[in-house]
C-alpha cells in the first residue's frame, strides 16, 4: 500500500520535468534527483522515476532526429542556388538570392520536422500533467512511445 506522500513524490516526478521551460536540462535534472533520492522507499516512485525519465530521453532522441533532418533540409534550400565564391568574396548573404520554388521539396521536409518537433513538445506537456495525475491516485502510467533505456 502506497502512502499518500509516496503517491505526491511520484506526481512531483513527473510534473519536476516541466521545469525545462525554466531551466536548461531541468527535465533531466530534477527528476533524476528526485527518483535516485527516493526509488528505494517505495516500489511507484521508483516505477514513475524510471517512467519520466525514459519518456524524457526517448523525446531527446526524437528531437535530435527531427534536428538531423531539418538542418540539412534548410541548409540543402538556402545554399544549393547560391554561389560559394559570391559569400566567400563579398561576404554578404541576401535571402534573395534563394530560389525558393527550386527547392520547395527540401523546405517542405524542413518544416515538416520542424512541426513535427513542436507538436512532441506540445503533447508532452499534456502527457506529463496525465501521468502526474495518475501518479497522484496511486496508478502506473505508461507514456506511450517510449523506448525503455531504465528497466
């Protein structure tokens, strides 16, 4: 049976990795501080702990792949139609030199990793809150898409 206390740390866990709009790697950090603090005492923090923090590595890692493919997708788009020898020498770089119709494929990828991106960030907040909730009535919440890196 789980005590009340142990059912707040496990919420605080999950909602610990909304920090991250506060403070760089907060995500990471605090719950990471707060599971390794406690994972021994009680069975759910111990589950929730490993819960956040492999959700929280698993959007790393998607974030990195969305990263990989929209740099050289804007990249490809902004230098594919410049001269090289035109910013080397006259050290200027005008957006109209860009073809942008040339390279609307390379944009289209870049925007759509980019979206991509941004609506992760958007659903782990409302995954986070739904996780803490079920932290705070005792039960074991899954995130989905996660890869277990912590068994």
């Amino acid at each position: 049976m789980e005590t009340k206390n142990d059912k707040t740390i496990a919420a605080l866990t999950h909602l610990s990795a909304l920090s991250q709009y506060l403070i760089p790697l907060g995500n990471f950090i605090f719950p990471i501080i707060i599971w390794s603090s406690k994972k021994e005492k009680s069975e759910l923090i111990d589950f929730h702990g490993k819960q956040i923090i492999n959700f929280q590595l698993s959007l790393l890692v998607y974030s990195l792949i969305c990263i990989l493919i929209a740099v050289p997708a804007f990249s490809t788009a902004i230098f594919s139609s410049m001269d090289l020898s035109e910013i080397i020498n006259r050290h200027e770089f005008f957006l109209n030199h860009i073809d942008w119709a040339a390279n609307n494929i390379a944009l289209t990828i870049g925007i759509i990793s980019i979206v991509i991106f941004f609506i992760f960030k958007i659903i782990e907040v409302f995954l986070i809150i739904i996780a803490a909730i079920n932290a705070s009535n005792g039960e074991k919440y899954q995130y989905p898409l996660t890869i277990n890196f912590i068994k």
